[in-house]
C-alpha cells in the first residue's frame, strides 16, 4: 500500500515546531533572570522523505515500524558556547514534565570513530491530533559551536565521498575533531573570566543579545 507521506509526517513537524519554540524558550528564560545563558540557538528538521527511505533500507528498518525504530525524523540541534553548558541543559531536560527521554548517549565523553562529539537525547513527546494524542520521538543533539562546525563540515563533505573518505581526509578530519575539542577545552579553561565579561556587558548595555557576536539578530533568531 502507497504511504501518505504528509500525513505520516505531520505529527512530526508538529513536534518540531512545538519543541523548537520551547527549547527557544529556555534562552529567553535565562536571559530574564540574567543568569550565564546555556543555550546559544536552537535550529529543527524533519527528515526529508528521501532520508528516511534511504536510512530505512540502509538499517533494515520495515515501513511499518518507523514510528518505533527511526528515531530521529523529528530532530533538534541546541547549540551551546561551553561544553559545561551541555551538561547543564541535559539536566534541565531531564527535569522536564512534557518530553520523557527514553535514549541518552553522550558522544562527548565517547566520541565517534570519525571525531563526532555531541550529546544526543531521544524523548518521547506527546502530540495533539484530531484524532487525540499521538506519542513521537525526537532527537535531541546538544553540542558546543566549536562541535557544530565541526559536524557541518563533515557532514557536508559526506555528500561528496557518500562517507567513504579517502583516507588522508578521514585522518585531517579526526585531527580537525581534536581541533575542535582543544578549543572547546580552552575556553572551558577560561569560561569563568568569559562569563564575567558576557555578565558585565550585558549590564552595561542594559541588553545581553549584543554580546552574543550578535548572532541573534543576525541570523535572525527568535527574540
Ligand atoms: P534566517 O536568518 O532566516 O535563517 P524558524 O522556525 O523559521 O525560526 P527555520 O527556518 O525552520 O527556523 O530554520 P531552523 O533550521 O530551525 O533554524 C535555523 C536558525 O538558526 C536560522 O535562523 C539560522 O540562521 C540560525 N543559525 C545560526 N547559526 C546556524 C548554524 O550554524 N547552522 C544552522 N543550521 N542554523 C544556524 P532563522 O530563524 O531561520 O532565520
Ligand atoms: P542527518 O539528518 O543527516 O543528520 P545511526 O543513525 O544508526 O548512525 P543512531 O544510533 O541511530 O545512529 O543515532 P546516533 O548515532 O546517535 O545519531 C545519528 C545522527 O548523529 C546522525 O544522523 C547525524 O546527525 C549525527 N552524527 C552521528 N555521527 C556523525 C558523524 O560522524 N558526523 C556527523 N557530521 N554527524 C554524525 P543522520 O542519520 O546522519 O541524519
């Protein structure tokens, strides 16, 4: 039988939606209470049609049970300054009553043989249909900026080598990974000093989104 597609999805960009603007909501809270904000943006994609076949077949995954064993169609990426910071939002999710995470693995701690580092969350998350609540998952990938350069790149290049890298980039890729991570590593080492001078700034200006290298307004984040 032919899949409605639109239909299949659907809960699934609702979920996105949804969640997009509440994991935005966590950064406007703490811009409130003039606390470090952990969260730097937040971006969302439901998994194009095509992805999801292609993955389907590639992971034995039957049509009939994506619901339960893909589970990242709906997926969300908070991009955070600190490696701290990723901690701190992982517990600030588990503590949340309208998303249960149901797989946690922290690709930090366990990096990826390619260099991959990030910490990825599945939540179960409750939608409200016509025909009443339909449960989802999501994937949550939490991960500093210095770690979604990285990734972007990658990724990007995947296309080109369709994941078989010639092995002189694979090589330059894993060292640029450990790049990466030192300068997550150094700023960690003087995140203190960074903080105070975000903190004082913000008072300064009588507004912390200037200091944001003014991400915010220019790539157009919620405000
Ligand atoms: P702009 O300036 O038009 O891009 P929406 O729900 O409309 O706010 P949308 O269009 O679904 O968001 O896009 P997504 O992918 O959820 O959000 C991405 C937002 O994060 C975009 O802003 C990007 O400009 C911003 N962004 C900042 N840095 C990066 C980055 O490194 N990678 C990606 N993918 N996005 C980044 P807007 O709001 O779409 O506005
Ligand atoms: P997209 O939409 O292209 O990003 P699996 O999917 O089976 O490999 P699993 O266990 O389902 O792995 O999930 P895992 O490994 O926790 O997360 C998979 C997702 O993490 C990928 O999604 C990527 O977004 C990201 N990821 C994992 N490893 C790498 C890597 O080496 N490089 C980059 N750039 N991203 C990685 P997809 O399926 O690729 O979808």
């Amino acid at each position: 039988m032919e899949r409605n597609w639109d239909q299949f999805l659907a809960p699934y960009e609702q979920a996105v939606s949804e969640l997009k603007v509440k994991l935005r909501g966590i950064r406007k809270q703490y811009r409130e209470t003039s606390q470090h904000v952990p969260v730097e943006f937040v971006t969302g994609r439901v998994k194009p049609v095509d992805s999801v076949l292609t993955k389907a077949k590639l992971r034995n995954i039957p049509l009939d049970r994506l619901e339960s064993e893909m589970s990242d169609i709906a997926g969300l990426r908070i991009m955070c300054q600190f490696v701290e910071d990723i901690y701190q939002v992982v517990q600030l999710l588990r503590g949340r009553k309208d998303m249960k995470i149901v797989i946690e693995r922290d690709y930090i701690a366990n990096k990826k043989a390619s260099g991959y580092r990030s910490y990825h969350l599945v939540v179960e998350y409750p939608v409200q249909t016509l025909e009443g609540e339909r449960m989802v998952l999501a994937e949550i990938q939490i991960r500093t900026l210095a770690m979604n350069f990285w990734a972007t790149i990658e990724h990007s290049l995947n296309y080109k080598y369709q994941g078989d890298f010639p092995e002189e980039i694979r090589e330059r890729l894993k060292r640029s990974a450990e790049a990466a991570y030192q300068l997550d590593e150094e700023m960690s080492n003087i995140r203190v000093e960074i903080q105070e001078a975000q903190h004082l700034f913000s008072h300064g200006k009588g507004t912390s989104d200037e200091f944001n290298y003014q991400t915010s307004t220019q790539w157009g984040e919620i405000k």
